[in-house]
C-alpha cells in the first residue's frame, strides 16, 4: 500500500530568509506510515491548488500568534509577535481545503487556531488578559513534552472516536485561544476551565484541530499516536 503524502505548512525565520519546522511534526508522521512533505509559503492560487493535488492531507503546524486584524479586531499589548506571509499563505490555503472535503486536515495549536479564523471565527489574543474567568496555565512552566491539564472530550466527536477517552491530559504550550467558532466547526473538547482544546468541521470525513502539541508526546502518549495514526489513516487513498 502506498504511504500517504500529507503537506505541512513551514514557519518562517526573520519573515524572508529560512522555512523552519519542528522535526517532532515530520517524526510523528513518519510513525505513523505517512510521508511527510513541507509546502511553499505562498498565496498564490495555482501552486496552491498543485499543493492540493499532490498531497493526500495536510497538517497546520504551529507558531507565532494571528494578526488580529484577520478576525476584525485590533492588536491588544498582549498579542505576541505574527508573520503575514504564513498568516497569508495558511488561511488561503485552509479556504481552499474547507471547500472540499476528500482532503484530511489536522491543525496544531496556531494551526487549530488557523483552521478557526478561515472559517469565520475568532481569538483570545491573550487568554490571561481576556478569558472571563481564572484559566490553567495554558502555557506551562513544564517540559514541552510533559502533559500539565486535562481535557474532557466530547461524546461521539471525532476525537472521542479517535481515543477512545472521556478525558486525556495534554500538554500546553499557547497564550492565545479559539474565542467564538467559525461556522460548522464543532467543539470536541474542552480544558477544565472552559477554554476550547479541540474542534471538528461537521460533515467533514476528518478535519479537526487540537489545541496542544501531540507531536512532542507520541512517543510515549497512547492519544497522541492514535490521533497521528487516524490522520495517516484518514489520508490514505487506497
């Protein structure tokens, strides 16, 4: 059986000189029978469209935070720094991929946000500054690697099908955070302190986000593997 191609999007160092990625995205689809491939950072419609052909899904990655100005709203002290040509180049990208639905997505962290803002939705900029109530500390002090807060999973959603869990602790790595939904995007779980960790898009075959970072525990984490091997899985054409 062939392995199935999925396209990551890169970040970007000093906004011109050099695509960078964290290798544990790469590593966990390699382990779990995909191939992984870095994309271009660019808007422009025809390569993006080629993108879409020749990979069989694609991962949203990680990052810096979203301009503001994408969701209509203007940049507040707390919002950290962006990159307009990811932001450009991703949101292009996941507007295409909304419209079809025989391209698995999964979406990281900034990516699960990215996937968020494409569909008309918005952010915290700064959940310390702006969440209603008391949070978790959503960006731990610990290892990358070591899970800090749980999460507790929808019945019967996407992610519950994938775990296979009622509650999963994760590991935390962000600041910012999905405010309102975008339209269709179904929450999937949530921290214990309300902040949305995981949506699905309905009627989608698999596109999902999730608000940590599973690339840096599958190696030791059973739900981090499982949603890595369910991605693979789903972009499979055979």
């Amino acid at each position: 059986m062939d392995k199935p191609v999925i396209g990551i999007t890169p970040g970007l160092r000093d906004e011109e000189h050099s695509l960078v990625l964290n290798k544990g995205y790469a590593d966990a689809l390699l382990a779990a029978g995909a191939v992984p491939v870095l994309l271009p950072l660019t808007e422009d419609p025809g390569v993006l469209q080629s993108c879409i052909e020749l990979c069989d899904g694609f991962l949203f990655s990680g990052g810096p935070d979203i301009d503001p100005c994408l969701y209509d709203e203007m940049q507040l002290p707390d919002c950290g720094a962006i990159s307009p040509l990811r932001d450009g180049m991703e949101l292009a990208l996941a507007k295409l991929l909304v419209a079809r639905d025989d391209k698995p997505v999964l979406g990281i962290c900034r990516g699960f946000q990215v996937l968020n803002v494409a569909l008309g939705g918005d952010l915290y900029q700064d959940l310390p500054a702006q969440f209603p109530h008391q949070v978790l500390a959503h960006r731990q002090n610990q290892p990358a690697w070591y899970p800090s807060h749980d999460v507790v999973i929808t019945m019967s959603s996407l992610l519950d099908m994938i775990v296979h869990a009622s509650k999963i602790r994760v590991n935390s790595l962000h600041h910012q955070a999905v405010r309102r939904l975008g339209r269709d995007f179904v929450p999937c779980a949530v921290a214990t302190d309300g902040v949305i960790e995981a949506a699905a898009l309905e009627h989608h075959p698999f596109f999902l986000g999730v608000q940590w970072h599973p690339e840096r525990t599958y190696q030791t984490d059973d739900a981090s593997i499982a949603l890595f091997r369910a991605f693979a899985d789903a972009c499979s054409t055979d």
